[in-house]
C-alpha cells in the first residue's frame, strides 16, 4: 500500500522498501525524486529503495544521488539507461563516472530561448573542437610554423618520435626533433619527413630555437625526470615560442612547482600543460581531491599556473587562466594505451604551430585525439594515432 503521491511513495511505503522494489522489479522507474541540485546524500529510505531496485531507469534531469556540478554520485545513486534533460546538459551529465550513471543523454527543447545564453555567460562547454586549419592558396610550409619536439636519450626515443609525428600530421610545415648526440642514429634510422638536430643541453636548445620561425616547442615526452630537463624547459619558456610542457617535463618541477609557474608568467607566451592526474597531483597538490569538480580543478590549476592545462582521462577537461572550460566526450577506452598521450602532446604543438590561440588549439588537439582513435584500430596502439588524425569536420563548441 502507497501513502502520498506517486513522486514519493518510494520514501512512504507502508512496508519494507525492499518489498516495494521486489514489486518493481523488470518494470520501467521513470526516476524524478531529486534533481541537477542536490548536494547532499539521500535519505536512508530512498537510498535504500536505489541499493534494491533492478529494472530499466529513465531519469529526469539528473539520476537521483549524482552530483550535477561534479558528476560524483552520491552512496547511492540510480544508474540510468536514459536521462532527459532540459534547455542544455550539465556538467555530471559529461564528467565521470556521472557520464556513465546518465545512460543516453537527451536534451529536451522545453521553450527556453537559446538568447538566454548572453545574459548568462557560461564559460564551460562539451568539447567538439573549436578550430579548422585552412591553407593559404600560395602559402608554403613557413606559414604553417615549425614545431619542435625534445628528443630524450639513446634508449629514450619512442615518445619525441611519436610526438613529432602527430605535430606534424595535425598541420605544422615543419617539424624537428631536437635530439642528444647519443640519439642522433637511432632517430635518424627512423624519421623521413621530420628533421633532426642535435641539442646535448639546454644551452644548445636555445641556440636552435633562437631561430624565430621555430614557432612552438614540445618538451617532456621521455625527457628524462630532473635539474637538465628543468633547465632545458626554463631554454623553451624563454625562446619567445609556444611551449607544451607533458610527462617528465611536468615532474622535474615536482619539488617546486612556484619556480615552474614563475617562469611561465615570465616568458609572455602561450603555454600548455597535459598532466594525468599523478601528474596534476605532483604540481598541485591542494587541488587533488577528486570529490571536487574536475572542471574546477582544472581551472584552478590555470589560473596558479598562468597556463591552458589539459587535464586528461576518460573526461579530459581543458581549463585556461580565464575560467573556460570544455569538457572532451568523445575519447573511447582504447586511448588507455603507451604513448597516446605523446601524440597529444604532439597534436597540441602543431597546431600551436599553425598559429592557433592556445585554448583553441588544447580544445580541438583533444577532440582529434579522440577522434583519430575513434577511427583507430580495435586493438589500437599509439603508433596508429598519428596516421588516423584529421582535422576536418571540426565544430564549435557547444555550450552546456
């Protein structure tokens, strides 16, 4: 027997809530108890009646128990096949795990005017890109800017190799990898179309990239964990070209990240920083809590750093010193592969290259990503990811 109306009864059945959920049991449970606003945990009764419900869900707005700033469920939380939302998602629609509790997300049209968008001024976003390169009729490769990528040592090659290549295939003229003498030959056993120099230290780093054309550099990818490679990053920082900071470059600061961060509001130049989350935690270790929103984190981390941050995983977040923030959807599991995050880096630096505004080009690097493993392999490795980036068919972002 049901007290109340039919929005509460499982909060008010006269019985067990076990009982009530045992009768629902393979039936459809259109799910409205609790909305995007909710930021506290459920109450026993209805937590219990979630933990014993089996059956198809369609949730309204948000599944009952997650979180809509965070995407973070609650103890108990529904697990949706379908969630109807309105006017425009919100953030746990997008973020994880709150992407999976939400099923297929469906954006109902409920009359509210797109116009409401200026007034409100949202600053967060899905991530589909937001840049098309278009070739100059007459241009040549100069115009499409020279990227350079930091080789590591003999036995530490792959990563530079796999990042230079994507730089190169997401649309930069030019491409070097700058390398140490004892990796010269092995690089130069398997490069074709990429160039190579020699730079032992950072002192000759610089010298190479005292060459202005030489437009944006990537440093990190193998690099080697320590006081050189911090060095050889303070020779990018200060070269006057865009700079993508990843992996070991990131972590050679882990003892002092301020000295990192000073020197980037030093050189003037766009920056970008592609941690994981080990990574991101090294750098900002007040800002790991996981509870808290991804996005949020993330552009804390850009406003201290005074870079565009990457923040990847599953829900790779892009963040600027600014307040945006796009949130990427499109990456399968099969990115969960070595070296993939190399050939972000590398997509960033050409397209950093190719003159695109950093956020822009952090954004759609992030979409191809995705998408060149979309249209990968099954049993993809990141050696496919570079022949499988395109940047056609790129849109703007959507507003949440």
């Amino acid at each position: 027997r049901l007290r109340g109306d039919a929005g509460t009864m499982a909060a008010r059945w006269d019985g067990p809530v076990e009982a009530f959920a045992n009768a629902m049991r393979g039936r459809l449970i259109v799910d409205g108890l609790f909305g995007a606003g909710l930021s506290k945990d459920l109450p026993r009764e209805v937590a219990s009646f979630i933990e014993a419900t089996a059956g198809p869900v369609i949730a309204i707005d948000l599944p009952s128990g997650l979180d809509g700033r965070t995407g973070q469920p609650r103890p108990a939380t529904f697990h949706s096949d379908v969630t109807v939302t309105f006017f425009r998602m919100k953030p746990g629609h997008v973020l994880m795990p709150g992407r999976e509790l939400s099923g297929d997300t469906v954006v109902a049209d409920i009359g509210i005017p797109d116009a409401v968008l200026a007034a409100i001024s949202p600053k967060l976003a899905e991530n589909h890109g937001s840049s098309r390169l278009r070739y100059t009729p007459g241009g040549h490769k100069y115009d499409r800017g020279h990227a350079v990528v930091v080789s590591g040592d003999a036995i530490h090659t792959g990563a530079a190799r796999l990042a230079a290549e994507a730089a190169l295939r997401a649309g930069a003229g030019l491409v070097t990898l700058a390398s140490p003498a004892s990796a010269l030959a092995v690089n130069a056993a398997h490069l074709t179309a990429i160039m190579l120099a020699q730079a032992d230290d950072s002192k000759a780093l610089s010298a190479l990239l005292s060459d202005r054309r030489k437009n944006a550099v990537c440093i990190g990818p193998a690099a080697g964990i320590g006081a050189a490679t911090a060095e050889k990053v303070k020779a990018c920082l200060a070269s006057g070209a865009a700079v993508v900071l990843d992996a070991d470059a990131l972590t050679s600061f882990a003892a002092d990240p301020d000295a990192l961060f000073a020197t980037i509001a030093a050189s003037g130049r766009p920056v970008v920083l592609t941690p994981h989350e080990g990574e991101f935690a090294r750098l900002f270790k007040d800002l790991s809590d996981h509870a808290e929103s991804k996005c949020e984190r993330a552009i804390a981390a850009a406003r201290r750093s005074g870079a565009i941050i990457i923040l990847k995983g599953a829900d790779t977040v892009v963040a600027s010193p600014q307040g945006q923030a796009a949130v990427n959807t499109n990456a399968p599991p099969s990115l969960a592969t070595a070296g993939s995050g190399d050939v972000l880096a590398g997509i960033v630096t050409g397209l950093l290259a190719c003159k695109i505004p950093a956020f822009e080009a952090a954004c759609t690097a992030v979409w191809l990503h995705g998408e060149a493993a979309r249209n990968g392999p099954l049993n993809l490795i990141a050696e496919d990811l570079p022949e499988c980036v395109h940047s056609s068919g790129i849109a703007k972002n959507p507003l949440l």
